[in-house]
C-alpha cells in the first residue's frame, strides 16, 4: 500500500534496520487489498483502523505491525486568496476545531 509507488514508510524502517522486502503488486486504494492478499502469504503493512475494517469486511487477519514506524503527517490546505464557500468555510472550522482538542 502506498500512496507514491513501490518506495513507502514500511520500506524506510526495514532500511533503518538493514533489511528489505519484496514487493509483488502495489495499490493506492484500499479496497484492492483483499482482492490482492486472499489466496497468498502476501502481507499488507496499513495504518490500524484501515487495517481493522478491511479484516470486519474480508475475513482477513490483523497483526501487530513489526516494525517501529513514525506516525505519518496529515496535511489540509485551502486557498486563501479569495473568500472561502461558507460550507467550505465551515468544515475548515470543524477540522481546526477537532485537531484544538488534541493538543
């Protein structure tokens, strides 16, 4: 799984060990991951809730992750040139909001 090709997070902390994998198909969407992993001892290496709701719909399994890996960064960006749409404008509150209470 991965967003930008074969090269992700799971391939920088087996490197950061002095390991490696092998890679036999790649998607960036969730929903092909049972179709690739049923039948073979392929693995996919998924954030958790991802993970948790592909095994619910599937009949996959869930394990921990063996690798130490860093948390990925979420990022938003908006235009701020000209006057934001009030829905627009609305969820950019709500998002705002919602990260405020994590801190």
């Amino acid at each position: 799984m991965s967003s930008g090709g074969f090269i992700g997070i799971t391939d920088e902390g087996l490197a950061a060990l002095g390991l490696s994998r092998r890679v036999c198909a790649s998607t960036t969407h969730f929903a092909a991951l049972p179709h690739l992993l049923k039948g073979s001892q392929a693995v996919a290496t998924i954030p958790a809730h991802a993970a948790q709701s592909i095994a619910a719909l599937s009949g996959l399994a869930v394990l921990p992750c063996p690798l130490d890996l860093p948390r990925y960064p979420i990022e938003l960006g908006w235009r701020t040139s000209t006057p934001l749409d009030p829905v627009v404008l609305k969820v950019h509150e709500a998002i705002v909001a919602s990260f405020a209470r994590t801190q």
